[in-house]
C-alpha cells in the first residue's frame, strides 16, 4: 500500500469537512504565486476568499481540489492528509470527495443537461432509478427544471454556470469548492442563487470555500471573509471586523470607502480629545486609551457613514461641500477640509448645497486606528 492510499483510508465518514493549509507554496515556472500560506477554514461554515485578480484565489482551490500541485506544503481536510509533502503524499482528486465549480465551468457540450449533472452519480455507480429523483431536485434547486433534455450548447452562459453549480451538489460532497459560481447570471437571479446556496449550505452542515469578486456577494453570504493579496493572506474574519475593524490600508480600502488621515489624542480634561494632525479642530471627545496612545500620530480610518454633519459655526473639522451624488436612498457628500477631501455618506434627505460650509465630526467609537500602519 503506498502513502497516498494509506491516507485516503483514514477518513471520517459523515462529518463536514474542514480545511487546514499549512506552509504552502506553489510555483508556476521560476514564479512563486504562493508562499507560505498557513490558513484554515471552518467546518460547516462558508468560508469567503476575496482579493484582486492574479492574486492566487483559483489557485488555492485548484491545490486543495488535488487539480495542481503545490510545490512544498500540506493540505488537510476533516483532517485526513490530502496532500504532504514531507509525506509524498498527493491523494487524487476523484477520491478527494469535493465538489467544485470552476471559473469556466467546464460542462459537456456533447450531453444533455441531464446527463451532465447525472455524470458524477453515475461515476460512483449510482442506479438510475436512484440518480433521478436527486438529478432532478438539483436542477430544480438551480431554475432549470424543464430544460433536463436540452443539449448544454443550447444554454446561455448563465444557464451553463448553473448546470456546473447542480452537478457539483448532486453528490452532496462534504466538501464544495466553488470558483465565481454566480459571475454570469443577472443581478437578480444571483441574489436569488445566493439565498439558495446559503439555505442548501445550512440543510447539508456543507462546508463551502467560495470564490468571488463582488463584496457586497461575500459579505452577504460569507461566515468568514479571507482577504488575499499577492498570494498571502492580509486579513480574515467575519465581513463585519474587516469592515469596521481593517488590520491596514490596503484591507480598508479594499471594502467600500474609507477616509484615512493620520490623528493624535491628546489629553483633556476629563476626556481625550482627537485631532486631525494638519488640523487644530478637534472631531471627537471620549476615551481614546488602549487604541491610540496619547500624543503620537496614528493613521486613523472614519468610514463615510460615519461622520457627522454639523452647522459652520459648529465644533469639528472645518470643510466645504464640493460634490453631491444621488445614490437613490442616500447621499454621497464629497467635503473639501484641511486634511484633504473626506467621502460622507447621508441617508435619506439632507438639505444640504454645494459649495455650503459645514463642520465634520465623528463619535469615539467610529474611529479606527489603523494598526498595520
Ligand atoms: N498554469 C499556470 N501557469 C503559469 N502561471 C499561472 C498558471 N495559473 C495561474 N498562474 C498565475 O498565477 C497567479 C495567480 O493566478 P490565479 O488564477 O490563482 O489568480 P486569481 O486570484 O484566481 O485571479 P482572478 O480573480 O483573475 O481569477 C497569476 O499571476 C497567474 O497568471
Ligand atoms: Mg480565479
């Protein structure tokens, strides 16, 4: 018996899978796209992978679905090793139990709609008459219920992601890879195919790594969020402490809009005060202790919804309203001050004029400091 089948023995049958990375790296020619990646993602849980393009997401997945080889590292799942390579250990991908939908799809066009989400019952011997009832849940599931007979080049680009998502669950594999599933159906239908993913995930305790580019996607669907760039992990955590609570610049500016200045607290009676450090006026009283230490210039990040407007006269940061967008329920306020322009978000109506002076300030607790900084 060699290692690899060693190992595909040890595996626990009925739990969901978690998925341990250790010290990866992989290497296309002389380029290193992954180095030393430690990561893990949580059973049961939908774990998000977000970051730009080329940073390595598909190829992540690509190592963990046994479709690359990494070039030094290992890969557990559920805690079986999958693939060592201290151990040569490489197990092959059809005996990984995954599912993945890849950023291509990569349907059969020579089949039936049917057929192609029949195929990987039908590769684990499953009868027929068994493999009908789920081929056709799966296929209702993803809105395509009647088009079962229709050959897969007859499909729109959208309906061909959604055969690749029914054939990946069909199996109901413990483990679901999945590469920008939702990137070529229409805004509503995604939103849609979001919730079902979401209620699919939860019914099968499924653990699920999703690929995509869209923050609003992963922040709706993720339990936790894994920010890359250049093939290293900068930040993860639920959507919420990236948002609120960014490690750097980069993963601040990454979600939505931030303003970022540098500030200092300095000591006041009773309460520190924060200020903007080419700036005198001063935008929050309260307790700054533990966050910023007093005296010293710290980069600062206030998210636009954050800030709040006062009268010209007011207390706070001195600025000029130069641009005003209509964003349907709200409005986005772009305000000329002393420490550059800062975006401000207004929900609902503000009367409120370019060109108009008003003062900026911000509650305590809205105040990040940047700690990567
Ligand atoms: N087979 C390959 N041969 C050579 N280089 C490759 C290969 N596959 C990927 N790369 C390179 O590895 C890097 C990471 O690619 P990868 O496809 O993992 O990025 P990604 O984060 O999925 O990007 P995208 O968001 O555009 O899909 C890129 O610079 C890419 O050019
Ligand atoms: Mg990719």
């Amino acid at each position: 018996m060699s290692a690899t089948e060693r190992s595909s023995t040890q595996t626990s049958q009925g739990a969901a899978a978690s998925v341990a990375i250790e010290r990866l790296a992989k290497s296309f020619g002389n380029v290193e796209v992954i180095s030393d990646l430690t990561v893990s993602f949580r059973a049961g849980a939908i774990s998000v992978l977000l970051g730009a393009s080329g940073c390595g997401k598909t190829t992540i997945l690509r190592c963990i679905a046994g479709l690359e080889e990494p070039s030094a590292g290992a890969i557990r799942i559920h805690d079986r090793t999958v693939f060592s390579s201290h151990e040569r250990i490489n197990v092959p991908p059809e005996r990984r139990n995954l599912g993945m939908v890849f950023q291509s799809y990569a349907i059969w066009p020579h089949m039936t709609v049917y057929e192609n989400v029949a195929l990987p019952l039908r590769a684990h011997g499953v009868p027929s008459a068994q493999a009908r009832p789920r081929v056709l849940e799966v296929l209702r599931l993803v809105g395509l219920e009647g088009l079962e007979q229709r050959s897969a080049t007859q499909l729109s680009g959208g309906q061909q992601q959604r055969v690749a998502i029914a054939r990946c669950l069909v199996n109901q594999p413990e483990l679901v890879l999945l590469d920008e599933p939702l990137s070529n159906l229409d805004a509503k239908l995604r939103v849609g195919m979001r919730t079902e993913l979401r209620e699919l995930q939860r019914r099968l305790n499924a653990t699920m790594i999703f690929v995509t580019h869209d923050q609003e996607e992963a922040m709706s669907l993720a339990d936790d969020i894994f920010l890359f760039r250049n093939g290293h992990l900068e930040q993860s955590g639920p959507g919420e402490a990236l948002y609120r609570r960014p490690n750097t610049r980069y993963v601040a500016e990454f979600f939505g809009k931030a303003n970022i200045f540098e500030a200092a607290a300095r000591d006041a009676a009773g309460a520190d005060e924060l200020v903007p450090v080419r700036a005198s006026a001063i935008i929050a009283r309260g307790s700054f202790a533990g966050r910023a230490a007093a005296g010293r210039d710290v980069a600062c990040m206030v998210r636009p919804e954050a800030w709040r407007i006062g009268l010209p006269d007011g207390a706070g940061l001195a600025g000029r309203i130069a641009e005003i967008t209509l964003l349907g329920d709200r409005l986005e306020l772009q305000v000329e001050t002393e420490i550059g322009r800062q975006c401000v978000m207004v929900l609902g109506y503000a009367p409120v004029r370019v060109g108009e002076q008003i003062t900026l300030s911000v509650a305590p607790e809205h105040v990040h400091f940047l700690p990567g900084e």
